[in-house]
C-alpha cells in the first residue's frame, strides 16, 4: 500500500496551500506560477528558456506517459523552475522514450508535483493573476509552511527582471541542423545561404532548425552582441529570439544595439516572441506586464493582412501594447482570445516580428510562412 502522507507542497504568496505527491529532484523552488494549456509538449515546455523563473501548471491531466527524450530538448538544461500536474506520471509508453519524467526532472535539478488539483489552482491564477509561489519536495513530508508562503512573498517577481542574461550562450556558435524528418531524424543544412546572425535571449532549438530548413547559414550570438559584433559578420540578416523575464529589462542593452542595426543598415530583421517585444521597444513601442499571461498550444491568431486565421502556440507573460505602436510601424497580427497584440512590421521595410511560436508546429504548419518570408527577404551571398 502506498504512503498517503504528502510529499510536496505548493505554498502562494496569499496563503495557500497545496498538498500533493512529488517526483523528480527534491528541495525547493521559489518562482513565479502559470498554466500551460498544450495536450502535448511537456518536454519542449519545461526546456523552453523563456519559462526560466516559471513553475507551470499543466491543465492537462496526462503528462509523463510518453516519457522523454533527449531529441525533444529545446535547450541543454531545463528551464522552467518546476511542474505541477493532476495525476502522477505513469510508466512511459512510447517507442523513442528514453528516460521516464520523474528521473528526468531529478537530473535535471527540477521539482515535479502530482496529485493536484490543477482547475482549482488554474482558476486561481486567472483571476488573481499569476501568484508567486514556493514549491517543495521532501519524501518524508516535512514541510515548515509559514517559511514557505514567506518565501514566497519575499520572491520579487518577473517585472523589471533580465533572465535572458542567464539563459543566453556563452559564445557564439554555428547551426546547421534543420527540422526532423523521417526517417534521417534532423538533417544538416548545406550548400550556399544567407548568412543569418541569430541573437539569443534563449533561443529554442527547433527555432534555429527552422532558420535552417528555410535555407538560412545561422551563427547565433550572446544576447550582450553589440551592433559591430553583428556586422563583423557581414550578415544577410538578423533574428531576435524568444526570451524570458521583463522586455524593458532585457531591453536596457538589446534595444540600443537594434535601433543602430535599423539606423545604419537596411538588414532584414524577424524576431520572435521575446525578439518581437525587443523590436517593438526599439521602433517606440512599450510593452505590458499580463494578469497571467498566454501560455499554450490552441491560440487562434488572425493576420489582419490576409484574414487568416492561424493556430499557434504561445509562451508570454508580457505583452506589446498595441496602442503605444508608432506612425510607421503595422499591427499584422491579434489574438482572437483577447485582442492583445500578436505581430508587428515596419511599413517600408522587411522588419517585422510576432508573439507566439511559428516553430512549435501547433497548426502544424499554419505559421510555418514567416520563417520563409525572412528567407525570401535575405540576398544570397555574392
């Protein structure tokens, strides 16, 4: 029979408190708590780097019955400061699992909690707002609440918050692996291309290999790059990735080196999610923090140039205010959930950038345009 004392706790900032079962590493994990609405994707999603300073609650019940796989690693190390789920995780069931969920998150120093009940602590976070949070594992259920809901209350919050430094490369690198296909699993990328520089704020992987399959030769630098370091590669172009943390934090540095690439160059520039807030601030926009943000796979977005509707994955916490965009600069993009701003270009240019994930394949290929767009605007190398 199996032990029915808790072994983890989840403790808010306001005084609640949950009682479940814990997996994966033990100890404690201080941070800011949202939702993740996707059915799919637990691993991407935990080691998606914009989710640094995050515990995610996932709403669907089933995760962990697939297992994992170091091929579905959107970076080397998991990002998300820890999980909470419904049911306990299951024995993996799949053909390429190579480590089961709990053993996974304990080499990769990160608390999972099941046994949760997730509607009632989803409720919480969208009328509240995302709550800050202490989570903690110990297998003999010993927990000191009044320390965890002070620790909590002590956390300080994403707001005004630079995680790109943390989660960025230390150096530059090349990438040259493209999408998965069968049965070659990712292929590498050759023949001449553009020249892409790629700005990592934490750029996904599945990102650079869309830059790749779209025909671009991607170098990716520290999110601290400069403008001459860019332009010392004499590129066709510039990424901005994804990101965690506060825009206008990261932006203290990013933007500068953004409005110089705009004022002395006329490079091509697309940017995603945190790299389409970083645009936004660079052309005069501002950005917003959200009650709880937009974190999932079924995110109906309209392009308001073409009317179509696409299916897209999303991850922020922070939003573009869309009525901050100046003379010059188009809103291409909105979410049809709450109208909140979703894409951006400059009217002369081919600068253009959006919130959610064209990479992630949630449509599946709904988004997939924008990384050819960039490609269509890059002149090949002489």
């Amino acid at each position: 029979m199996s032990d029915p004392r808790p072994t983890a706790c989840l403790a808010l900032a306001d005084g609640t408190v949950f009682y479940g079962h814990g997996f994966g590493a033990t100890g404690l994990s201080v941070a800011e708590l949202c939702f993740n609405t996707a059915m799919t994707g637990y691993q991407e999603i935990m080691t998606d780097p914009s989710y640094a300073g995050q515990v995610v609650t996932f709403t669907f019940p089933h995760v962990g019955n697939t297992g994992t796989t170091p091929e579905d690693d959107e970076t080397g190390q998991s990002a998300a400061a820890g999980m909470v789920v419904k049911w306990d995780p299951t024995a993996p069931s799949n053909w390429r699992n190579a480590q089961d969920l709990g053993t996974w998150l304990a080499a990769q120093g990160r608390i999972g909690m099941g046994g949760v009940d997730t509607r009632r602590l989803t409720r919480a976070i969208r009328q509240q707002g995302a709550p800050h949070v202490a989570l903690a594992h110990d297998p003999e259920g010993n927990f000191d609440i009044e320390a965890l809901v002070k620790a909590a209350r002590a956390f300080k919050g994403l707001e005004g918050l630079d995680l790109a430094k943390e989660v960025t490369c230390a150096q530059s690198y090349t990438w040259d692996e493209s999408r998965w296909a069968w049965p070659e699993g990712y292929p590498k990328r050759e023949g001449p291309a553009p020249k892409v520089v790629a700005i990592d704020y934490g750029a996904k992987r599945n990102i650079l290999r869309c830059l790749a399959w779209a025909g671009c030769d991607v170098t990716v630098l520290p999110a601290s790059a400069t403008a001459a370091d860019i332009k010392s590669h004499s590129p066709a172009g510039v990424f901005l990735s994804n990101g965690p943390g506060d825009p206008a934090a990261t932006g203290a540095y990013a933007v500068p080196m953004i409005r110089e690439i705009l004022d002395t160059t006329d490079l091509p520039i697309f940017g995603i999610c945190l790299g389409h807030q970083m645009l936004a601030l660079a052309l005069g926009a501002k950005t917003i923090k959200m009650n709880h943000g937009h974190h999932g796979a079924n995110h109906p977005v309209k392009d308001l140039e073409s009317g179509k509707v696409e299916i897209t994955s999303m991850n922020h916490g922070f939003t573009v205010d869309s009525q901050s965009l100046p003379e010059g600069v188009i809103e291409t993009h909105v979410s049809l959930f709450d109208g909140s701003n979703c894409g951006i270009r400059m009217a002369d240019r081919p600068v253009y950038s959006v919130q959610y994930h064209p990479e992630a394949s949630p449509g599946p290929m709904d988004s997939m345009y924008l990384f050819e767009r960039f490609r269509n605007a890059l002149k090949l190398p002489a």
